[in-house]
C-alpha cells in the first residue's frame, strides 16, 4: 500500500530519517517504534506530506505521492496526533465532518457517517454531538480526534502516538477500541508509539527504528524472539522478554477442553501473562478457564505456558 | 486566605465607602462662583440640605452598611442599586441646587465640585465591584450596567439639570457641540478604517514571515515613541507642499493642517495595536489545530479562512477596542492642527480659562471612550460564550 525506497531527511544537514526502506502491507497494523528523536514522526509526516522528503520515492497506491495534490492526498488518508489537534470552536459532529464536508458530501450522508462513527467509539451522539471539545475529558477528545481520522473512509489511518498523552486506564480502553476497528474494517494503519507494550498489543508489523535507520522489522513475536542487535534486546528489555511473549498470546488457544475445575476461573480472552499472574498470585498450578459467555470451557496447567512458548517458536 | 465569597466581610466595599466619606468631609460638593469665568467657591452644606433634598441621600445611607453584611447575591444587588441611585440623587441636588441658585443671581454658575466627581468614580466602581459577583458574564453584565446608569441619562434629558455650569455652556455651544461630536467621530473613522484595512493584511504578512516581523515592529515602536503633537507638526510640511503640487488634492481637503495630517498620524499611531493584535491572535492559535487541520486536507486558505482568523479573532477584536479608545482621546490633541472635534472646545475653555468649557470638552471624549470600550468588549464577550 506504502512503499518508501532509500528515503532521508535532513534538518538543518543532520539526518532525521536516513535512507528508508519500508513496506506497509493493506490492511497491516504497522507500528512505527522507537525512542524519542528516532524520526518516526518524520517518517509518518513524510507520507501524507507535511513533511517532504529530501531524497528516495515514497509510493502510495502504486503512485508517487509527490504526483498527487497534497490536498487530495490527505484527504484519502486519516490523521490523529497526540494534542489531538480538535477545532475549538467547533461542535463535536461539526469536527469529525471535517473531511466529508471538505469532500463534499451530502448533509444526510455525513450526518449519517457522524452518527455511526461517534457510535463505534462509544460516544452518545445524544450527548456529545452538540457538545465543544473543552467539554470533554481527554479521553472523549483523543475519541473525537479518532473519529474524525475515520470519518471519510480514509485508505489508510495515519495516528502519531495518540494514546501518549492519557492515563493509563483511558488509554487502554482506546487501544483496545482502536484494535477492534482494525480487526472489523481491516483498515490499512499505520501509527508511531514509543511505548513497547502498545506496540506488542496492537500490531501486526513492527518497525523499529533508531537514528533515522530501521533497527528491525517483524510481527510482534519475531522481534520478541529473535532480537538482531543488542539494541533491540535492550529496547524491548532483556529481563522481560519472556513476560512480554506470554502477552502476545491468549489463554484460548492452550485450554485443555475436557477438564472442570472448581474455583475463581481465568476468561478465554485473557493473555497467558495474566494466567501467569493469576498462578503466582494463588500459588496453584491449575485453574479454571470460562468463555465469553461464563460456560466451563476446560482449565489452564501452569506447565502450558511454557509449552505455549515453544508452540510459538 | 479563605476565597473571597467565603469572607465575612467585603473588604473593597469598606475601603470604597470610606473613601466617599473622606472625599465628602474633603472636598466640596457644588461650587458657586459669581460668573463664568471666575473661580468658584464651596457651597454651604446647608444650602445642600434644603427642603426634601437629604432624601436625595437615602441610598447612601444604605451603602454605607453594606461592606459588613455576609456578601451574597442579594447584597450586590442592593449595594450595586444603592451606588446607582446615589450618583442620579447627587446629580438631582446638583440640578435642583442649581436652579435654587440661578434664581437669585443669573450670572451665578453653580458647578460640580472635587467630592461630586470622586463620588461619580466611586459610585461606579462600587456598582462594577458588585456587579462582577453578580454576573459572572461579560456580556450579561454589560447589559446589567447600561440598565444601571440609564436613569442618569434620563435626568440629564429631562431638564432637571440645565442651570449647572456645564450644560449652561452646553446650551450656548450646542451647534459647535454637535459639530464637535460629529467631526470627532468622523476622525475616528477615517483613522480607524484605513489603519484596519492595512493592519490586518500587514498582521497576517508578518506572522508568516518572522522576518519582516522584527523590521515593522521596530519601525512601528519608534512610530510610537514620537510625542503626537511632534508627529502632527512633522506632517504639516510635507501636506502643504502636496496640496501645492496637486491642485486636486487641495480640493480634496487635503493640507498642511486639518483632518488630513491629523488622519494620517492617528492611523499610523494605530497600526501597531491593530498589528500586534492581528499577530498576537493568530500567534495563541494551538499549533496542535493548525498541523491537524493541515494533516486532514484543508489547504493554506480554508486553514486561514475556517481555523486561523476565527480563533484570533477575540484578540483582533481586543485589539480594535484598545486602538478605537485611543483614537478617541488623541484626536482631541488634533484639534491643535485645526482638526476640530472636542479638542477644539476643550482648548477654548483652556484659553478662556473657562474650566466648564473645557469640561464640556473632556466628558465627551471620556463619554466616547467608555462607550466604545463597553461595545467592544461586549463583542468580545458574545465570542467567548460557547454552549
Ligand atoms: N521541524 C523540525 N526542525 C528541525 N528538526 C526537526 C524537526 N522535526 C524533527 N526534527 C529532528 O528530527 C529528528 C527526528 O524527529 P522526529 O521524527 O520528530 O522523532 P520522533 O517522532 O521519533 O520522536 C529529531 O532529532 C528532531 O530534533
Ligand atoms: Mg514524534
């Protein structure tokens, strides 16, 4: 879908992105990873052209992004950033139809569009249609500003580290929101985190970059288990790789059906880093596993987490 | 520090009584004096207290208690109405004291003393202290103001204080006073239009190039820094040469003195407030805003036209206000250059050391002023109300 060949910038003559080579595949959840200054909001800004590249070829559905109007470009493709970035003076539905009216929908059609987005994000248009953005908790605008990302349908959604600025608890409502519109749309996205465990939770591709140069690249587990340099492995934390393996999968996929226990049971959806908190912190080796819907569904044995371990591998 | 609705007693409300009675046991009220041009003397307390006229002085009564009551809505309220009907009762004596004394001798002139204007002042700033509590709104509370002194408009309309001093003058000047109004007002927008009409271009210019912002703020500052009546006299060459030159500008009432230099010195001492305030509005709008509006496809113009002006536009507007009262009171200075307008009398009474004339001057323009400034910042405050 977006394919950069050798690209660099350079500000001021020190190079902030140094010849690039990335791939991000439709419909990837490609992560942007790395510490502060690595240059990934350049690279992000470099595809919808807020940013121009110095040097290299940046390619969007097959075409150079320099041959398209940057207006048009951008309008194909969603943006969310950090301070959210929401008209003030704007009502809620007025700041996500931003794009439909610039491409010129019909009143009904972006009413409508408006409607379904602030539903899916979990925002009572009854509520918060009328409403202007101080009104809103952070949480409510990041949800706005990912709305009106979303509003036109875009291609492929651009977000530069939009979860960084809320808590702990807000923020993991929104990735787990913004991982289930990924799932249901298919959505090409592409977003810049420095935060690892956001990066591990939500994406399929992973780009770690450092200095402007692509560190490694590779599915969550990949880079999990094969870091390629000692930056890597001090990046993803060496003491806590196993930890973060056992996040990647869900307790699920290493039930043992058949088996009922009694007691407080683990849900089929929870990660086997959870299950492992729930063994140490009972001090058993076998627990009780319920669906979705609460039915018995078998049981988890503490020795299936490292069995979960090699399977992967 | 507890906050401040939670204190037992209103300190500023203390304070401001107080200083009504020093000013009372200070100065005079009225002064007498046995023609125009003469200084005049106090008038006796006991000619103030004629007849019914201590009821004139009911409402004061009640302010004087108020600073020590629980403050809440209802005492604002009641000190903001007792500060008002204070200031139209003391008109009403100066009316009816007025006319007592103009029936005994014609030449006399009765005019307001030192204690009758810091009562004005205090008056109003006991009404605006308690008025703020009440209304918390810009916009609410400059109706609730309007609502407040109209009375005094009323009386000075009803008649009831044609004998003072001041509005003697005003009856022997009137068309020159309303020539004055009107020529004022005109200087007024013949400054302020132009000096918008390139401010605000020469604003937007500056806040895109950081460049040319240094080199106009400096040409601008020293623009500042020239004493107006220098500025006025520095023009008065250059105009009258043109006028000589191109006959058809003469025509056009340009010259060396008049409105034109006094125009084109007040619009140029105008263009820093409208430029800086054009700058300053568009400098607050949040980067943030600006980049999102970008990333999602408006171009540079729909940015300008739709996110930048609108945003700035409660200082744009901030700065016109500052700008327009400015203009109000130098165009008096103008009058020197033969620009007319309130100047005009205010330094007729000053050569004829007739002070009521040259009050007949000032009120106006301080009238203006306040006008204005409550216009604007009620425009201003309509732009910050957002449902
Ligand atoms: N507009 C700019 N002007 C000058 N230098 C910049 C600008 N934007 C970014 N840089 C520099 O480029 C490098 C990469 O920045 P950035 O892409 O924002 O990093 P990241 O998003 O990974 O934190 C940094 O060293 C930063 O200082
Ligand atoms: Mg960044």
């Amino acid at each position: 879908m977006i394919e950069f060949s050798r690209v660099s910038k350079r500000y001021h003559g020190s190079l902030a992105v140094d010849a690039l080579d990335l791939v991000v595949g439709e419909g990837q959840f490609t992560v942007l990873l790395g510490t502060s200054g690595s240059g990934k909001s350049t690279t992000l800004k470099m595809i919808n052209r807020l940013v121009e590249r110095d040097e290299g070829e940046i390619r969007f559905a097959g075409r150079d992004v320099r041959h398209f109007e940057p207006q048009d470009l951008r309008r194909r493709m969603g943006y969310a950033i950090q301070s959210v970035g929401l008209f003030p003076h704007w009502t809620v539905e007025k700041n996500i139809a931003t794009v439909p009216q610039l491409l010129g929908w019909s009143y009904a059609r972006t009413a409508a569009r408006v409607h379904e987005l602030m539903t899916m994000l979990q925002l009572d248009p009854g509520r918060f249609a009328r409403r202007y953005p101080h009104q809103l908790s952070g949480g409510q605008q990041q949800r706005v500003g990912v709305a009106r990302a979303l509003a036109a349908d875009p291609e492929i959604l651009l977000m530069d580290e939009p979860f960084g600025a809320l808590d702990p608890v807000t923020r993991a409502a929104l990735q787990t929101e913004i991982g289930r519109i990924h799932r249901q749309t298919g959505r090409t996205v592409v977003m810049v985190t420095h935060d690892l465990d956001e990066a591990l939770g939500l994406a399929t591709h992973i780009v770690l970059m450092n200095q402007g140069r692509i560190e490694q690249q590779g599915t969550p587990l990949e880079i999990l288990s094969g870091p390629a340099s000692d930056f890597v492995r001090d990046f993803v934390g060496r003491s806590d790789i196993g930890i973060r393996l056992l996040a990647l999968e869900r307790v699920a996929q290493h039930t043992r059906t058949g088996e009922i226990l009694p007691g407080e049971p683990l849900l089929s959806h929870n990660t086997l880093r959870e299950a492992l908190s729930a063994f140490v912190a009972r001090r058993v080796d076998r627990l009780p596993v319920v669906d979705e819907q609460g039915c018995p569904a078998g049981t988890l044995h503490f020795s299936d987490l490292i069995d979960a371990r090699h399977d992967a591998r | 520090m507890p906050p401040f609705s939670q204190r037992k007693h209103d300190r500023v409300l203390l304070a401001l009584t107080l200083l009504m009675l020093a000013s009372l046991y200070a100065w005079p009220l009225l002064t007498w004096a046995p023609n125009r041009l003469l200084t005049g003397h106090a008038l006796p307390w006991s000619r103030l207290a004629n007849g019914w006229h201590p009821l004139l002085w009911l409402p004061g009564m009640l302010l004087l208690p108020a600073w020590a009551l629980r403050p809440r809505r209802l005492v604002w309220l009641a000190t903001a109405l007792a500060a008002a009907a204070l200031l139209a009762g003391l008109c009403g004596l100066a009316g009816a004291v007025a006319a007592e004394e103009a029936a005994r001798t014609p030449f006399g002139r009765t005019s307001f003393g030192a204690a009758f204007w810091s009562m004005a002042l205090l008056c109003w700033l006991t009404a605006a202290h308690c008025l703020t509590r009440l209304f918390p709104r810009h916009s609410s509370r400059s109706i609730a103001h309007l609502l407040l002194w109209a009375p005094l408009g009323l009386l000075l309309a009803s008649g009831r204080m044609d004998e003072l001093s001041v509005l003697k003058e005003y009856a022997n000047r009137q068309d020159v006073f309303d020539d004055a109004l009107w020529r004022h007002v005109q200087i007024l927008l013949a400054t302020l239009l132009p000096a918008i009409a390139t401010g605000w271009p020469l604003g937007l210019l500056a806040f895109r190039r950081p460049a040319l912002r240094q080199a106009l703020f400096a040409v601008l500052n020293i623009i500042q820094t020239i004493p107006s009546i220098a500025l006025f006299g520095l023009l008065i060459a250059p105009l009258a040469w043109l006028a000589q030159t191109s006959p058809w500008l003469a025509r056009a009432g340009v010259g060396g003195i008049g409105m034109a230099p006094a125009v084109i010195a007040l619009a140029l001492y105008a263009l820093l407030p409208i430029v800086r305030s054009m700058v300053a509005g568009l400098e607050q709008v949040p980067a943030a805003v600006v980049e999102a509006a970008a990333g999602m496809g408006l171009s540079q113009r729909q940015i300008l036209l739709r996110v930048e002006l609108p945003l700035a536009l409660p200082v744009v507007l901030a700065g016109i206000r500052i700008t327009a009262v400015q203009t109000v009171g130098m165009a008096s200075v103008a009058a020197l250059i033969g620009a007319g307008g309130f100047g005009a009398i205010m330094f007729q009474g000053l050569a004829g050391s007739a002070l009521d004339l040259v009050l007949l001057g000032v009120i106006p323009v301080v009238a203006l002023a306040v006008v204005l400034d409550a216009l604007f910042s009620f425009f201003e405050s309509l732009l910050e109300i957002r449902p």
